[in-house]
C-alpha cells in the first residue's frame, strides 16, 4: 500500500482530506491510502442511531460498535476522529420517507436517499468547515478527469460497484469527492488492511438498508405506521377478488411468493398496488412488462452526451438499452419488475450519466 493508491486528479495545496468513516473496513482503508500521501487527514463519523440501542447491532454501520471501530483505526493511523450526531436528521430524511414510500404502494431505496442527505450533503457542509480540500468516502465506483471535468465511472470490479446507488451525484458534489476503491477488488481492501494491522480488516460487510438488519421492512414498517396493518382485496386486472392480503406493504410490484391464492393455472405476480383502495393487482409475468417509465427529480451530469446510453432500474440488474426522451425512459426492449419508487440509472458504457426517479411505468 502506498499513497499512489489514493489519487488526487489536481494539485491541492493544503492537502488536508477528510474522510468519511463508517466504522467499516472500507472506510477505514480509504482513511489509511489518504494518510499516506502526506496530507492531514481526519476521520469523520455521523452518529445516525441512538448509540445505546446501536451498540452491538449486527448488520448496521454509524451505529455504536461502527463508531468505536472508526476510533480505534483513526488511533492506530494517528489522525483525527470527529463523531457529528445526525440520528435527527437520518430519521427525517431516510427512515420517515422509507416508510411513507412502502405506505404509498411505492418500492423505495433508502440508499440514495442516505447518500443526497446525511452521507453527503451533511458531511460536504462539515468537511468544508473544516478546511478540508476534498472528501473521501469507501464506496466502490469511480471519479475519472474528463475532456469537461470530473466524471463519475463504474467501478472496476463489477460485483462491488454501487453507482446505482450514486446518480444523484451532482457535479459540484463529484469536483469535491475521491473514491479511492473504485480500482480496487474488495480482497485487496481487506489484504490492506489486514497489512496495516486494522481490527476491521475481516469485519462483515454492512447490509445495503443498515437500519433493517434482521431483513424485515414490513415489521418495521408497520411499527413506525401503524395504518400499514390495514388489508385489502386481491384483485385480478379485470378487477375479480382472488383473495385478501394483510397488508400492502408486505409486497411489491414483481412479487410471487406469498399471494397464497389457491387453485390457479398459472403463477400470478404482483401487478401493481392501489393504496388508495388498498387493493393488490395481480397477473400473469406477461402483465409485468414495461416499455418505457416515467422520471422526477431527474439529476444530469453526462454533459452533452447525445449518444446510446443504457438504463438500470434495479440494483442487481443489468443495464439494458433504452433512450431518454423528455421525462420519459423508452426501453429498447419490454423491461420487466419496473416500479415506482426504483431509481432508474443512465450510463453510458461505463460513465454514469445520471438517472432520475421512476413515477410511473406504461405497459409494453
């Protein structure tokens, strides 16, 4: 490991980095690759849970445990450690609309959510408080100096890139960032670490939605919005009751399993969801296929790219070929599991061009 492992684009002449620290080994090895070119760094933590209730919660990060981690690296590297309480503003902004968005009939993705708010814009305004001249975060996607500037790029290893996760990236945002990790394989994260004598070096990696980390939305749901226990119809797309379900936050558009309607010729998938009847639509894969999607909020940093581009609708998926034109995302071919509240990903080849929120689908 050394400091070529952390690339700043241009001269900086403070040189002072402020990293953003999870408390995971991501984090930590980003700490330790800015720490080597010289510059002051200093580790920075938003506390987004009670840290009582946090410590010890597996699964999550910036809780009580992740905190004490981030300290115990900054210690043995020898730089600053900062702790800013955010559980106010992480509440607000993520959890709050995470739960609003299922109670709506909505499939939402508290990632981005977390990273426009508190793992973002929140740490730009510290970081800039404390004179620092760029910010550095562990998450895996690339920053690539283009003909026009800063360009986002997926990263190199395609099993860790979370660009899906960062398109609302802006580009004032993107001049101020480093991503050291997005060249690197996650083994060589962890051979790094492991080579500096870091306790994270083999600690599991976070899940994606941290404050869920026993996996169950709905319960969490059901217990910050009560009203989500009301049930309703399941309903076929003529309108026929199949049966009743208890609950519609308990599913979402593409779903199978757990319909629990007997008696059928051939499997059912959840169409769409209708809150304000709290009617589930169900039909067969074929009535899930979708032709083009209608965005909001959507974010741009292609510049004047006017070329073919591909579209990511899911995390997991695989960017497929579509045209912007307008608001409106044209598929090149019918796209299936398509829901609102999803993000929709603009690349193109392996630049992120932006993306924006998916408010409605139109039928193949």
């Amino acid at each position: 490991m050394n400091a070529a492992d952390f690339q700043l684009e241009s001269p900086i002449s403070a040189r002072r980095i402020v990293v953003a620290m999870s408390g995971g080994v991501d984090s930590s090895v980003v700490a330790a690759l800015a720490h080597a070119t010289g510059a002051e760094t200093i580790g920075v933590t938003l506390q987004l849970y009670d840290h009582g209730a946090a410590v010890g919660r597996a699964g999550s990060c910036c809780a009580g445990r992740d905190i004490r981690d981030a300290r115990e690296v900054c210690d043995r590297l020898g730089i600053a450690h900062y702790v800013f309480d955010h559980e106010t503003s992480f509440r607000e902004t993520v959890i709050d609309d995470f739960a609003d968005a299922y109670l709506a009939g909505r499939t939402p993705i508290p990632c981005v959510k977390c990273n426009m708010g508190p793992k973002f814009t929140d740490l730009f305004a510290l970081a800039r408080d404390l004179g620092a001249d760029c910010l550095a975060t562990g998450h895996y996607i690339r920053r690539v100096a283009g003909p026009n500037g800063a360009e986002l790029h997926r990263a190199v290893d395609p099993a860790r890139d979370q660009s899906y996760f960062l398109f609302a990236t802006t580009q004032d945002q993107l001049d101020f960032l480093r991503f050291p990790l997005g060249d690197m394989p996650k083994a060589r994260v962890r051979e790094i670490a492991a080579e500096l004598g870091l306790g994270v070096a083999g600690k599991a990696d976070s899940q994606d939605i941290c404050f869920v980390p026993d996996g169950d939305y709905a319960g969490l749901v059901r217990k910050l919005r009560p009203e989500a226990n009301e049930g309703g119809e399941i309903v076929d797309l003529g309108g026929q009751v199949l049966g009743r379900h208890g609950g519609l936050v308990g599913y979402t558009v593409g779903q199978r399993r757990g319909l629990e309607i007997g008696g059928l010729a051939e499997p059912l998938y959840v169409v769409r969801l209708e809150p304000a009847t709290k009617r589930l639509v169900v039909g067969p894969r074929s009535a899930l296929a979708v032709g083009a999607a209608r965005l909001s909020e959507i974010n741009w940093i292609g510049g004047d790219h006017a070329g073919p581009l591909t579209a990511k609708v899911r995390s997991m998926a695989k960017p497929v070929p579509a045209r912007l034109d307008g608001e409106r995302l044209v598929f090149d071919a019918a796209e299936y599991g398509v829901a609102p509240g999803q993000a929709a990903v603009l690349y193109a080849g392996d630049r992120v061009l932006g993306g924006g929120w998916i408010e409605g689908t139109e039928a193949a």
